[in-house]
C-alpha cells in the first residue's frame, strides 16, 4: 500500500545541509510509490527541483511561530483537505504547531529528531513537542538519539526508531579541490588541517585550542578553520601561546559556500565534539571525500569508523588523544593515504542514500500497522 504524506519542514538552508533529508522523499516517491506534499518556503530553499521531479507536491509555506493560532490552523487545513496518512515534522516550529493542528485527525503524526541532549521527562515544553502524546513516532538520525529519549522516565521507547541520513557519493565525484596553499597562502610544505564547523560549546573547540598548545613544535602543518565564529578571543589565546602562533600556522575563513571544496583538499579532517551530535554531516562528507578524519567517541558517532582502520576515533574532551591523533597522522603519511580510501569505503557501505530512505519506508509502515 502507498501512503499519503505531508512533510512540514525548512529547506532555507544550504544545499548540503538539506539533500540528505530530500533525498528521503525522492527515493520514497519515485520507488515507493508515496504520494508526497512538503510544506516549505520556496524563497531561499534549496533541492526543490530535485523534489518536485520525483514528484513531491511543494506547498509554499512554512509555520513561522510553535504557538500561533495561524500556523496550527493552516497545518490543520491541508490535514483535513489532503486525505494525509502521515504527518511527518521536522523543526521545532513545524512540530509544536503541527501536533496541535492535528488534535482530532485520525493519522499518524511523525517527529524527527537530529541531536541529542536537552531532552527530560520532567520539563513541561517537552510535552508540546516530542514527548506529546499525540507524537506516535520518533525517527532519530542515530541510535545515540533515540537512547536519549528511551531513557526518558515514563517513555514507551516503542515509539522511537533510527532512521540515518544517507548520502550519495555522486554529490562528491565532481567536487573540485580549491588549492589551498595559493588561496590561503599556506607555505607548500604545510599539510592542511581542516576544522569544518559553526562554533557551538558541542563542537569542543576548548578542548582542541588546549591540545594545539601541547602539539610538539616541529609538525608540518596549517590549521585552517572554516565556519561561522570559530575565530573566538580564547581560541586565539590558545594559537598564540602554542608553537603554531605565526600567520602562516593558521587561517580562519568565516563561513564558506565552498566548504567542500575546502574539505576535499584538506590533509586531514578533524572535528573534536564532546557532545550532541546526531550524525555528523561534516563527518560523512569527510569519508565521502575520502579525507584522513579525526573524530571522537561520542554516542551520534558511533558506527561512523572504525578506529586505526578507517578513521581515527579519539575520547571526547581529552586534549592528550587529539594532541597523539594530530602528530599521528602529520607524521606517517602511508596511515593518510590508507585511511582516506579506507574510509570513502566504509562510509559508502554502511550510510548509503537508498538504505535510509528503506529505513524510513520500514518506520512508516510499522507506524501504520501500529
């Protein structure tokens, strides 16, 4: 049986922020058979045309409050007139307001959650978004996710499921390296180490500015620092009391629309969060890309490498294991050059596009039958 769902979510973001997730109703609507509407703002989106090629029914529009009486209603309106199966809510927006507007519809309402953490039994605006009991499911990008609700006292973890984000390695075969060295004049003989992020606590950067000032002083390499405010008072504190203190020791970009250019010409890849995340996008693409990664063992990254052998996998909030994981790979390029394939491979097993796309085909049939 094909069902008939509504998708309310944001795709105002950049490209590569939100295929993964629109990649899930192409593959639903083209080999699934489900009759998709998105309800999003046209103006700003991105992956549209992917979407309406395979089918999918754009609505422009989008809540613009959690409580409005305006939002609640319009979601209401296109429940009732839509013969809809599933409501499937994907921000905090679209989720308050549309578990409200479906108070009385008899389908199913759908949540996703990305990251972990800032959820607790005890906090009464829980129970207006996911912990409502009108929530009939929970799709959750890594089994890190969904344990931070199972945990929950009085939750029925029944009502939660994993459904990864899965890339396509076609969105990285024609992804051209920029030239790092001439762009940024990176001195030739430095190995480029990216830090792809937007400054958040999570990301830990602390942790990795504490770790630059205990790296040993004759490592060839050039941290470069691509994202919105990383380039913080005590991160530069940090550079300028660790022997990488001169200008030709590091770069901070700023935000980038070209940040995989950037990741694809990049020695090493390196992200040190201590927490939250679901499923790292900078990760995947890193592995996509087929660059030498450095991550940490925290619960959303789980099952995204295996340590030694196709990344290295380093213990959140310890700057002594990201100071021996950054002098491990600056200092044997044979380790480099078999971890970037090594972990292209991986990664295109196991968080492959089609597979997700079968895990959320599987969550909304087991929530129909429910």
């Amino acid at each position: 049986m094909a069902y008939s769902l509504l998708v309310v979510s944001d795709y105002r973001d950049s490209l590569n922020a939100v295929r993964p997730e629109g990649r899930w109703f192409v593959e639903l609507s083209r080999n699934y058979g489900y009759r998709i509407s998105l309800m999003t703002r046209r103006e700003g989106a991105n992956y549209l045309d992917e979407l309406e090629a395979a089918g999918v029914r754009i609505i422009d529009w989008h809540p613009e409050s959690k409580f409005g009486k305006a939002d609640r209603d319009r979601i209401r309106e296109e429940l009732h007139r839509g013969e809809y199966n599933i409501i499937h809510l994907f921000n905090n927006k679209a989720i308050a307001a549309g578990v409200r507007a479906a108070k009385g519809w008899p389908g199913k309402v759908v949540t996703y959650r990305g990251y972990t953490g800032n959820i607790h039994w005890w906090d009464p605006g829980a129970y207006l978004q996911h912990l409502n009991p009108r929530v009939d499911l929970i799709t959750c990008v890594s089994g890190a996710v969904k344990e931070s609700f199972d945990r929950q006292r009085f939750f029925d973890d029944r009502k939660t499921v994993v459904v990864g984000k899965g890339h396509d390695p076609a969105w990285y075969a024609d992804v051209e390296p920029l030239d790092l060295h001439r762009s940024f004049d990176i001195p030739a003989d430095k190995l480029v180490v990216i830090i792809l992020a937007n400054a958040r606590r999570m990301k830990g950067m602390d942790y990795l500015g504490t770790a630059i000032r205990r790296l040993p002083a004759e490592l060839p390499i050039h941290f470069l620092f691509v994202g919105r405010g990383l380039e913080t008072t005590e991160l530069r504190v940090d550079l300028a009391d660790s022997p990488y203190h001169d200008e030709e020791d590091y770069t901070f970009t700023g935000f980038r629309e070209d940040a995989l250019s950037l990741l694809a010409a990049a020695d090493i890849s390196l992200l040190p969060s201590v927490k939250g995340e679901g499923l790292s996008k900078v990760l995947l693409e890193s592995m996509f890309l087929g660059r030498p990664t450095i991550m940490t063992d925290i619960g959303g990254n789980r099952g995204l490498g295996i340590d030694g052998e196709t990344a290295l996998i380093v213990t959140a909030r310890d700057e002594d294991a990201l100071v021996g994981a950054i002098t491990r790979l600056a200092e044997d390029d044979a380790l480099r050059k078999r971890l970037g394939p090594a972990g292209r491979a991986y990664i295109t097993e196991h968080y492959r596009a089609e597979q997700s796309a079968r895990e959320l085909d599987a969550a909304y049939r087991r929530v129909m039958q429910g």
